[in-house]
C-alpha cells in the first residue's frame, strides 16, 4: 500500500453507486482490521454490514441524516471493548489504517461519528457483553453520475471538507503556544506532519496539536475527541514509517505531568507522545 499517495488522496466519499464491493477486497480489508497496530491491550473490532437496505436502516438515526450518505452496500462497524476515552482512541487509531488501505484499493470511504443509529449498528453485527458500537463508517465505489458527485462536492463543502488549518497553526516548538517553523525544521518531520494534518476529522474542526520537544512529539486535544485523535496518530505513525522514521505513540491520555511539561492550558487535554528519533529543530 502506498500510505503517503492514500492519505493523500482520501476524502470523504457520500454518493455511493450502490454496487457491492468485491468478496476479496472486504477479506483483504478485514484482515488488515485483525492485524492493524493498536495502541491497548484489548484493541477494537471491525464489524461488516452489508446491503444498502441494510446500511440505510443503521444510518436513519437523525430524520434527513441518511441523505448525508447515499446508497453505501457497506459500513465499518467500529465496536469498542468498553466504553472508554482510551478505547475511542484505540478505535479511531485502527479504523483509520482501513480506511486509508480502502483508499488505496480504489474504494470510497466516510467517517460518520453522529448520523447512525447505535442500536440498530450494534444489532446489525451482534455484541458481546460490554461492547459498544462507537461509530461507523461507510464504504464503497464512489458515485460516477453527475448528481452523486455533485452530491459529495457539495455536503463536503457545507462540512468545510476543503479547508485545512495551516501547519503553524497546529505546531508548537517545545511548550504550548511557542511558534514553530516549518522552514527551518527538519523536512522529513514536516513532510509527516503534513501527511498528519490531511487526516480527517468532525466536522473537519482539526482539535489536533502537536508540540515538538527535545526527545518526542506530544499530542493534544483542544476538544474533547479521542477518536479524531486516534486518526490523525495513525497518520502521523504510518507516514513515519513510511518515510523510514519508525517510532511507536504511547497512550497518555489526561496525563496531568505531560500536560505540566507542555505548558498546557485549562481545557487542552494531554493525548499521547510518539518517541522522535531525529534531531532537534
């Protein structure tokens, strides 16, 4: 999979032609959901619906919520161990890397975080005891027509799916707040970091910062979001392995000493640090 070329190329897909994907292609995805790095000991599952009666009956949560998201034959059921921050993370972390290998396979793709029916997600793929269906995420062959493609410009507009903030105004050197430049920075690092920044996200309201210290990256929220989190860690992770700077997040969701080390205000919440294995900017 070309990791940079998917993240790259992705966007939220919401007129689907109805056709179903291939049989090999849904094994090859679940299969990469099984293998997946997460980031707890009991990561999340990946759940198939399939059959757009189907989907369409798990995604009429809101009256008009379906007409968000047209015709999809399948969703990404994300179904947590526990209901946890932590696992939220876990699951965004996880669910992403299928997306972007969906991506990469030519195939359509859309987080829906709100406009879906629990209930009916969590029945659709069965629970155990303690699961919770956290969110889903639809998938399939984009529309080719005119009005499906129309249809995605357009409610990918109203999302305010076409802007993204700048990266100094998501990148702090050493403490919260501190400017950062991207031109004097080492431009592996910001090549990652701009793969990072195309990550998808509610509402496109990018709540991600990064703060780049002496020995690791931290991430921080500026919203309440851990799966967003989790998503925009998976690109950061998998854009520096694929630049050849292998490294590994670790989880410190709400640690109160990172948050003292980053200087972080009330309300920013402490996220996790990705070790950096390259030198100082």
């Amino acid at each position: 999979m070309d990791l940079l070329a998917a993240m790259q190329q992705r966007v939220s897909v919401r007129s689907y032609d109805g056709h179903p994907v291939e049989q090999d292609l849904l094994e090859r995805l679940s299969g990469l959901a099984g293998a997946a790095g997460h980031l707890t000991g009991v990561p999340p599952r990946i759940a198939l619906v399939s059959g757009v009666e189907r989907t369409r009956r798990v995604l009429t949560y809101m009256i008009g919520s379906y007409g968000l998201v047209q015709n999809p034959p399948h969703l990404l059921v994300g179904v947590l161990p526990e209901e946890s921050d932590v696992a939220r993370l876990d699951l965004g972390y996880v669910l992403e890397q299928v997306v972007l290998e969906a991506t990469d396979l030519g195939l359509g793709t859309c987080w829906a975080t709100g406009s879906y029916d629990a209930q009916r997600a969590g029945d659709a793929v069965g629970l155990a005891p303690g699961e919770v269906a956290s969110v889903v995420c639809a998938l399939g062959y984009p529309a080719r027509d005119r009005r499906g493609r129309f249809h995605s410009r357009a409610v990918r507009w109203l999302a305010g799916g076409h802007r993204r903030k700048p990266l100094t105004g998501i990148v702090f050197s050493d403490r919260w707040g501190e400017p950062w430049s991207p031109g004097e920075a080492d431009p592996t690092l910001v090549t990652i970091l701009e793969h990072a920044r195309l990550a998808p996200s509610a509402v496109n309201r990018q709540p991600w910062r990064f703060i780049l210290r002496s020995d690791h990256v931290a991430l921080v929220l500026v919203q309440p979001a851990p799966i967003d989190g989790g998503i925009v860690m998976a690109h950061f992770a998998l854009a520096s392995s694929a630049l050849g700077r292998d490294g590994r997040w670790e989880a410190r969701l709400g640690d109160a000493a990172l948050a003292r080390e980053c200087g972080l205000p009330r309300g920013v919440i402490p996220v996790a640090t990705f070790q950096r294995i390259w030198g100082a900017d």
